[in-house]
C-alpha cells in the first residue's frame, strides 16, 4: 500500500473514531437527564472522566504489553495482573482491617498498592516470561495459572474475613462500569498524566522494541531495561484501572486487536491513540445503549467480557500466537 | 579494527566457540566461512553483544562491545543476523527506516530519508518499497533486511549469511556493494559465507572456523587450498585457477 493511501487511511479511521467519540460523550452527558443540570453534569461529569481514564489504561496497558511480550494474545490481565491487585487489596483488609483501611489516605494507599503490583510484575518478567516468552502456549498457561492462583487465595481470604469487613472489600473490588469508584479519580488523572508524558516521549522507542530483542539490541535499545520499565508504567495503569472499575479481563485483548485490524500501520504514535479511542467508544457507547437505551444495569462488562472471550478464543484457535 | 581476544561460549557440556582470538584490521572485507554449526552465527553474535560470551573481551574500534552503552555501539557497529523473525508487520521502507534509528532515535530528518531512499535502491528495492515484507520473496526480503543494515552507515557491518536465497544477479550486486563500501568508505566488512567461491573472489581476508575454533586464516590465496578446504568440509575440493582468481570445485 502506497504511504500517502495509508496516510489518508489513518487520518480517516481517527476521524471517525473521534467523531464516534465525541457523539458517545454527548450522548453519555445528556440522554434522559431528569432535575437539575448542574447535578447531573458534575455527576455524570466525573463518571464519564473514570470511564476515560479506564479506557486509556487499559488500550495503552494492553498494547504496550503485547508489544514487549512479541505476542498479540496475551495481555496483562490474562497473565494474571488484575487478579493480583485484587488479592492485594483483600490482602491488606485482612491484615489492616477495612475500617482502619478506609480511614488511611486513599493516595497513599494507591501508591502501595501500585508499587507491589510494579514489584510483581517485574518478578514475574525475571523468573519466568523471560524464558516463557519464547513460547508463547507456556506464557498463556503460566498467565491462567497465576490467574487462577490469585482469585482462589483472594476468594479463601475473603471467605474467612468478618462479614462486615467483607461488605466494605466487596464495594472496592466489585465496582462495575456503572459504579465507578470516582473518590479516586483525582489521583488517577496525576497519575495517568504522568504516565502519559513517559510514553508520549517513548512512542519511536516502543516501535523498535515490537522488532524484537534481537533487532532492538542491533539498534541500540537497552531492550532488558526498557522492557523493565514498560512493566511498571503497565502495572501503574493497571492499578488504575482496577482501582476505578474493578477487574476487566478480555476487554483490552478486544480494543487492541480491532485497533490493529483496522490499521495499516504498526507504529506506536497511531496505535496507542486509536486503541484508546476505541476503547473509549465502546465504554462510553455501551454504557449509553446499555444504561440509557434499554435500562439494563450491570450487562456492559458481562457483554465485552464475552465478546472479548469470543476474540480471544477466536486468536487462539487462528494461531496468531506465532 | 575488531580485537577478539580468547572468546568461550559453552552451552551446557558442548563448547561452541573454543578460546578464539583473532584481530580483523580497519577497512577491508573479512569473510568467515566454515561448516554448518561450526560456530560462526555464535562468534558475530557476541561481536554484536547479541549474546555474552563465557570469558574473553571483545572490542570494536577500540570500544569494549560489553561495556559500551548500546546505543554508543549502534552508531558504529551494524550487523544483520542469520535469522531475522519479525512479530510486526512492516513495510521495506518501515523496515530500512529503523536503520536510522541510532541516529536519529526517531526524529527523522531530510538526511535520513536520503539515507533510506539510498539504501533502498542500492538493493534494488525501489520497485518494491511499499510493500509489506509478508508480500515479498524470500530473496527480496533478505535484501530488505541488508537495505536496513546498510542504511545504519557505520564504519562496521557485520552479515550472518547475507546471501540466503539471492540469486546469483543479486548476490554478485551485494558482494560488490560490500566490496565498494570497504574500498571506498574504509568501512570495515564481516561476512559469513557459505559459498566458498564468493569468499575467494571478494574477500581481502578468510577466516575458516570448524568446531568452535579458527582453523585458519589469511588471504584468499592461502586459504583457498585443495587440502586445507577438503579438511574443513570433510568433502574432496579441487582448486583451479581461472584467469587472476582461484575456484573450488567440489
Ligand atoms: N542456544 C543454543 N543452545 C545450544 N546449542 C546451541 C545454541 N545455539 C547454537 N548452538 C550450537 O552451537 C553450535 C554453533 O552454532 P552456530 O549457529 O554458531 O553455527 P554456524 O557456524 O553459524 O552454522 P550455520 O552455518 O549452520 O549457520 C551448533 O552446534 C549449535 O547446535
Ligand atoms: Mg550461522
């Protein structure tokens, strides 16, 4: 394909995504809004901005993910990451106790739970990606394991947790796109403001990264040291995300490979963004549809759950692994 | 100059590359030839500091490959691998752009598009630089990836095999490219070869590997024997003169 053909495909698809984005918003803001204005925009103000930033972190966590991993079915949440945040999150309840949880600073409380997930992330790269990156069946298979690993200790430790204690743990994990967790969405935006900057200044580095180690070390790219650092700009937005909506499990695979589907490009600068807005039309859209159109409540995250399901066995069976 | 001094790669019992130590001078055409498994691949590998060695120091114009920063040595140092697996999908002139990257780290300037355009037609890609790599030959995609290296303009190349899949036109053009970019620009070239008559023809030096181990080396007249390359081969190998060259044949 010629490069101005190309050129003008992008521009076109960005466009629309945009348009499509823009319409969503609107139609989020404003669709059966009943009383007082300036209480439905505040309100669905800082609803809409979580979905946002819920939509960023996960496209841009996936993508990334998959472009150091060399591998376009795994993403961070399959290979267990969500998983963890919630084992931490009912770890600390256990160990602190919810009450004196809710008093501590929710910031602070953020950045511990962000940098353990940093630390396990790094971890696992260590011992095991590293070598199962080469085959990527063992990578799917270690990301179930852990996966399952996580949700059964959280699931024990929940089960033998005070009920009361357990209602509090089960606001904070359970959060559905429809009941957002906005008490967070002040440190969320700082924190995904900065991470957007690393990777606004990152993006040609990420281009050579997805050649691979090899290819990558040719052009004098650190690949250990930037794959390390990826990992914890991946296990921030994760934490985010998490944080704001609870675990999410196939939506990323689904918003990054329609992003790669429709682009003919690989390039970092034109992926992240059209990832993202494709995540954000599907959130904000479905959530319109979904909640607006047909006054279904909790149905959002159980239809891209199984949609993304679909596409991911649908990757499997293809064989795109390789 | 590349300075290998006492290099080792074992891996597990089997010593792959065994206390090679070899000086390849400044400007030239070095080409390295030896049997599948011999230890060639392994050898460039660590010259590139794709693969750290045992015990033993290289350096490449003075520079310790594993002690200078990565992307110091890119400006100098390119190599294009024997195997070249790529998990994205690319175009040829996406791909040739990446040979710029040491220098520009991804600001690209009017120098590197003349750069690229360069080294796309001096492959004789011009025809082709559109297209996706998965829609080229394997031939074609080969010389995409020495497009790429060649773009790196560095006073350093090394190529694994960079003949796989040419036919005889394209392979004559790339050996002459190497020749030219020693004999004209001083650049210093390092190929492995599998065609001994290639070696003969456009190398200043041989270097012959087997069993981890340098066997031999010196000028295409001291290497291209009947006795020494029936012995590395274990394959009988006459040797006849044809006007000012040496041919083997086997
Ligand atoms: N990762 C590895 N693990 C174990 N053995 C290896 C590994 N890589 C290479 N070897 C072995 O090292 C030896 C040298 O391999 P190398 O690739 O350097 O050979 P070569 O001279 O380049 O051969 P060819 O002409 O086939 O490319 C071979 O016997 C090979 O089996
Ligand atoms: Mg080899």
């Amino acid at each position: 394909m010629l490069p101005e053909v190309r050129r003008k495909r992008v521009r076109a698809i960005v466009a629309l995504l945009s348009v499509l984005t823009v319409i969503a918003m609107v139609a989020f803001m404003t669709l059966g809004a009943k009383g007082s204005w300036s209480f439905i925009l505040s309100f669905r103000g800082a609803k809409l901005a979580a979905l946002v930033l819920v939509a960023f972190s996960i496209a841009v966590s996936t993508v990334l993910f998959q472009t150091i991993m060399e591998n376009r079915i795994v993403t961070p949440s399959i290979m267990g990451f969500d998983a963890l945040y919630v084992l931490l999150q009912t770890v600390l309840v256990f160990a602190i106790g919810a009450g004196r949880l809710s008093a501590m600073d929710p910031f602070l409380l953020f950045l511990i739970e962000a940098g353990m997930l940093m630390l396990f992330s790094n971890l696992l790269y260590r011992w095991i990606l590293a070598g199962a990156a080469r085959s990527p069946h063992l990578l799917m298979l270690v990301g179930i394991v852990f996966g399952i690993l996580f949700r059964s200790l959280s699931s024990f430790l929940q089960r033998i947790l005070d009920p009361s204690e357990f209602l509090i743990l089960q606001d904070r994990m359970f959060a559905s796109f429809n009941a957002v967790d906005t008490s967070l969405l002040g440190i969320a935006g700082v924190v995904v403001a900065i991470v957007t900057v690393i990777i606004l200044r990152m993006l040609p580095v990420f281009d050579v990264v997805a050649l691979g180690r090899n290819h990558a070390t040719a052009l004098g790219v650190d690949h250990n040291r930037t794959i390390m650092f990826t990992l914890a700009l991946i296990s921030v937005l994760i934490a985010v995300s998490t944080a704001l909506v609870g675990p999410v499990t196939f939506f990323g695979l689904l918003v990054a490979n329609l992003a790669y589907l429709i682009l003919p490009t690989s390039r970092h600068a034109v992926v992240l963004p059209v990832a993202t807005l494709i995540a954000v039309v599907t959130l904000v859209g479905g959530q319109v549809i979904l909640e607006r159109v047909f006054a279904f409540d909790t149905a959002l995250s159980i239809i891209i759950e199984f949609v993304g399901g679909l596409v991911f066995i649908l990757l499997v069976v293809r064989g795109a692994a390789r | 100059m590349i300075a290998v001094e006492k290099i080792t790669k074992t891996y597990g019992s089997s010593v792959v590359v065994d206390g090679v130590s070899i000086t390849l001078p400044k400007g030239g055409v070095t080409s390295i030839i030896g049997p599948n498994g011999a230890g060639k691949s392994t050898l460039l590998s660590m010259v590139g500091r794709f693969l750290s060695a045992d015990s033993g120091t290289i350096t490449v114009g003075g520079l310790d490959v594993t002690k200078t920063p990565s992307d110091e040595l890119a400006k100098r140092l390119a190599v294009l691998r024997q195997d070249n697996h790529l998990a994205v999908r690319l175009t040829v002139r996406d791909l040739v752009s990446f040979g710029r990257y040491p220098h520009s780290k991804g600001r690209y300037t009017v120098e590197d598009e003349r750069h690229v355009n360069e080294a796309i037609a001096m492959l004789g890609l011009s025809g082709l630089a559109d297209r996706f790599l998965d829609e080229l030959s394997g031939g074609q995609r080969q010389r995409a990836f020495v497009a790429m290296v060649i773009c790196q303009d560095t006073e350093y190349v090394l190529l694994d095999e960079p003949l796989n899949n040419l036919d005889i036109k394209h392979a004559v053009e790339i050996m002459r490219l190497v020749q030219q970019a020693a004999r004209r620009l001083n650049k210093t070239m390092v190929v492995v070869l599998h065609d001994i008559n290639m070696a003969s023809t456009f190398s200043d030096v041989i270097v012959a590997m087997k069993n981890g181990q340098i066997v031999a080396s010196g000028s295409p007249a001291e290497i291209i024997q009947p006795d020494l390359l029936s012995q590395i081969y274990e394959t009988e190998i006459k040797v006849v003169p044809v006007g000012s060259r040496l041919v083997a044949i086997y």
